[in-house]
C-alpha cells in the first residue's frame, strides 16, 4: 500500500490567532533557512493544538494546487500576484469558505469511459471538475504523485471545509472510469 495524499483542503474561519500563528512560524523558520532566489512556500497542518509547520521550502513556481485552493477559499490569487524573493506577498483575503480538492483515484489499465461527470458540475457546492484521463489511455494504479495526477480531479466548497470535504468526497465517489485491464 502506497502514501498518497488523495484528498487537499484549506480550512475556513480559522480566527485571527491562529492566522498570525502561521505567520509568526513562517517568519521564524524563514530566520534560519538559507538565503532563496524564490519566494518561500510553507505548509501548515491544523493540529489540536495549533497549526503545526510541516515543511519550509523555496519554491520559483506557485504550486498550481495551492494556488487553486486559496483562490476558492480565500479569493487569492497566487499565481497573479507578483512575489519578489523575500518579500512576502501583499494580498488581502475577500472571502473565507473552506475548500476541498479530491484526485480521482486510477487503476490499471486502459480508460474505457468516463461516467457521471455532467451530473457532478451540478451538485452543490461541486466549483470543478477536471478529467485528465481519456478513453484509450493506459492508466498505472496510484503509487506517486504523478500517477495521483492521471484521473483528473474535483474541487469543492461549502460554509466550512468539513462541508467542502464532504461535497468533494461525494463528488469524487459519483464519477467512475472504467479501465479494461491489460493482458500480459
């Protein structure tokens, strides 16, 4: 059995405490990190406690999925946003929804057909529904991001990201694509 996250999400109505914790970490540990010629990325987990920094990086590209689920619960838009290196971004939230971004899990084989995906745009709170595979394609099952990646994905939001969640796992679960496995 393989590690892959298969569900991201951004929480919604977080306070104002626990905002400026994440950014009181983020300076700390931007201190002692070696000088980037890129912007920093950092990734937070909301644990009982707190948020709790899980990793610090330079990174001289916005993460596409990142960029994706903050534009959806905060209304930011990371990837229009010119960052110097060093300098944090000035952007200002003009929403707080929660948001939840399911990959469509794969198994191996070749696509063929994709079910249920018009009835999906239309469920509540459902805001995307990208498809990569296709019919013909040869599909591995998922081991890695990149496999992950291969079916496609659904985002979702509600008032809270336990709603958002909920709607992208029930989003998820309503599309099928079939595979016919391959002989060998």
């Amino acid at each position: 059995m393989y590690r892959v996250v298969m569900t991201r999400s951004a929480p919604s109505q977080l306070g104002g405490a626990h905002y400026m914790q994440m950014l009181d970490y983020a300076r700390a540990a931007a201190r002692v990190m070696p000088p980037a010629d890129a912007p920093l990325a950092f990734s937070f987990i909301l644990a009982p406690q707190g948020p709790v920094l899980t990793w610090a990086d330079a990174h001289p590209e916005v993460n596409p999925g990142d960029a994706l689920l903050l534009r959806h619960a905060l209304g930011i838009d990371l990837q229009a946003a010119a960052v110097e290196a060093g300098t944090p971004p000035r952007l200002m939230a003009t929403r707080d929804l929660g948001v939840a971004l399911a990959y469509l899990p794969t198994h191996g084989g070749i696509v063929t057909g994709i079910d249920a995906i018009e009835p999906v745009r239309a469920m509540p709170g459902v805001v995307e529904v990208t498809i990569f595979a296709q019919p013909g394609d040869t599909l591995g099952h998922v081991i890695d991001t990149a496999s992950r990646n291969a079916g496609g994905y659904v985002l979702a939001v509600g008032a809270t990201v336990r709603i958002a969640l909920a709607r992208a796992a029930a989003a998820r679960d309503a599309i099928e694509i079939h595979v016919e496995s391959v002989q060998r």
